[in-house]
C-alpha cells in the first residue's frame, strides 16, 4: 500500500491522525503538543514507542507538570526541560508547547506523498515550531522537517529536543557512536558518579566497567541521566536483540549538540522506559544553558531548518553504524 494520512480517529477523546503504509503505522495527538503518540512496525507488531499504563493522553493546562502527566510517546519540547526562571520569565516544567492544540492540516511532499503539517508558538517565548511528518511510500521511514522561526526583532535564546520514550526489555541494547559522556544523574553505583565523564559504551566504576548498551531489568529499582556531549555521528539504534527487531534516529549534529539519555529502571515511580534525545545544547535547562553559553540562538526573524529520520530495521542485535543510500538509510 502507498503512504496514506487518515484524519477520522480519536483515541480516549483526543483527536488522533494516523499516517500508515504497509510497514510502519505513526498516530500523531495534535490536540496534546503534537504528540507521536505511536510509532508501530507492521509486519512484526512491535510498539517502539512506551506508553504509561496508568495514564491516557488528555487536554492539560498550560504550564501544567509534565510528569504527573506523562502519557508516553515522543515530544517536541521547546525552550527547556527543567522550569526556569530566564530573563524574568518562568518557563514552565517541560517547556511551553507539549500540552498546547497544535494547528494541523494535510498536505503534499513535493513528489506527491501525503504530508501532516503541524504548528504552535510558543506563549512566552517568541518562536513558532513547524513539522512536517510523512511517510515514505514503500520503506520503513518516517521523515520529519521541522523549522524554527524566530518572532521577534532581537534575539531570542532556547534550547529545542526531540523527547522520544521508548519501550524497553533486558533484551534491549541501545547502540551510539562513539561520544564523550558525561553523567549528571544516577541513583545506583553501576550508572557512575555525578560529574564523571566516560568514553562509550563502557563507564568504570568501582565495581569493574559497566557496558551501558545493556538493559537492566525492571526491578532494578533504578535510574539514570547522562549527556552525550561530544558524538562522532548523528544516529542513534535501539533494538531488541530476541525479535531482531529494531528503530534508529538520524539527525543533524550540526543542529543538535548533545543527546540526553534518560534511563528508567523502575526507579522512578515505578516506570520502565528508556528516553534519547538528541539537544540542541545542554544540561537540559534554559537558564543553565545560557550560563554555558550552550544555548541556541536565533537572530531576529532567523529560522533553521532541520530534518530528522526514524527508520524500522530487522534481521540484526546491535548497530554498528547507519548508511545512506540516495534518500534512504539502512543499519549496519
């Protein structure tokens, strides 16, 4: 079957549009933040995407917690993580736009394939976010164009990450380039010391080296951050090593410096997931950020253009690289 964008559904209430062809089925929320609420590979059944077993998606008020209302899905989050307070302004808890109505429409790429666009902007800081989704006729991808437009006759600093939760197993491995890390959250000896750096996939600890591409169970009652801060390539791969089954990110590292590893052992609130996002600079708060000087920063009336690609992949238990061949990729 060709792509195909169907606008007819809602899930628990929320207006649901589902873009399908025959490998891969994407549900969008655009009621809620524009959520990627599903993210489904066909012929195997796999769910990449966690969903929170206790919480549906539903409207929520601005500048509500995100954590008590976590549903699950891959977020666009904009200007920060953690609330701030930046240039008099509080920025609220996961940023401005995850729980807003996005506007959206169904259009067409240039080479005819349905596209959804969607839309907000901010309410506190001066920049709209814009995102085209569509699917690639006969493979395995999603596409995703997004740009950023600067509203305002000065500049305007803000931090901008794709926030995907995936669902998680032991069997899972989570694959990298080689990065330097650095750990700045974690609850147990074996995900290190805050503060340290380490060179991926093995962080030393008084125990012996931990292989961080490894999946602890979920009573390990744990849980971890760390930044990539120096990637050698813009990919991630998470794959489950039982079914062979498996989805990777490219994205541009000149747009974003840094992947956020969110790990979630079942030591927050019981949950079990995994988060890698990639950033466009860090630690994943505004003000701390701009402190840094790892903001990024739009010019007046500025907009950047970027494009991110998720693919399904099979037949493999680790990647060791992503390639591409004319608009598609593949992993190695």
């Amino acid at each position: 079957m060709a792509a195909t964008i169907d606008t007819h559904w809602h899930y628990h209430g929320v207006r649901a549009v589902v873009l399908e062809n025959r490998l891969l089925r994407v549900v969008v929320l655009p009621e809620t933040g524009g959520r990627i609420y599903s993210l489904v590979h066909k012929p195997s059944d796999t769910e990449f995407l966690w969903h929170n077993p206790r919480m549906h998606p539903r409207l929520t008020p601005f500048g509500t917690s995100f954590d008590d209302n976590l549903v699950g899905g891959w977020d666009d989050l904009l200007p920060t993580v953690d609330a701030c307070m930046y240039k008099g302004e509080a920025i609220p808890d996961h940023g401005e736009v995850w729980g807003l109505a996005w506007d959206w429409q169904v259009m067409a790429t240039a080479d005819g394939q349905p596209c959804l666009f969607t839309a907000v902007s901010a309410p506190i800081t001066p920049v709209c976010l814009e995102r085209w989704l569509s699917l690639d006729a006969h493979q395995p991808e999603l596409r995703v164009r997004y740009r950023l437009t600067n509203l305002a006759p000065q500049p305007v600093d803000l931090l901008f990450g794709l926030h995907p939760m995936f669902a998680i197993s032991p069997a899972h491995r989570l694959d990298l380039p080689p990065a330097r890390m650095l750990v700045e959250l974690a609850s147990a000896e074996r995900f290190g010391q805050v503060g340290q750096v380490y060179e991926w996939p093995h962080l030393p600890t008084n125990s012996g080296a931990v292989d961080m591409r490894t999946i602890p169970a979920s009573d390990s009652q744990a849980y971890a951050g760390h930044y990539a801060t120096e990637t050698t390539a813009g990919w991630f791969a998470l794959t489950d090593t039982a079914s062979q089954v498996g989805l990777a990110f490219v994205y541009p590292t000149n747009v974003f410096k840094a992947l956020w590893l969110w790990m979630c052992y079942g030591g927050w609130r019981d949950h079990y997931h995994l988060a890698v996002e990639p950033w466009t600079g860090y630690p994943v708060n505004l003000a701390q950020a701009a402190a840094a000087g790892r903001q990024l920063i739009l010019a007046a009336h500025q907009s950047l253009e970027f494009s991110v690609t998720a693919f399904a992949y099979t037949g493999r238990t680790e990647v060791s690289g992503v390639d591409q061949r004319g608009e598609h990729y593949t992993a190695r």
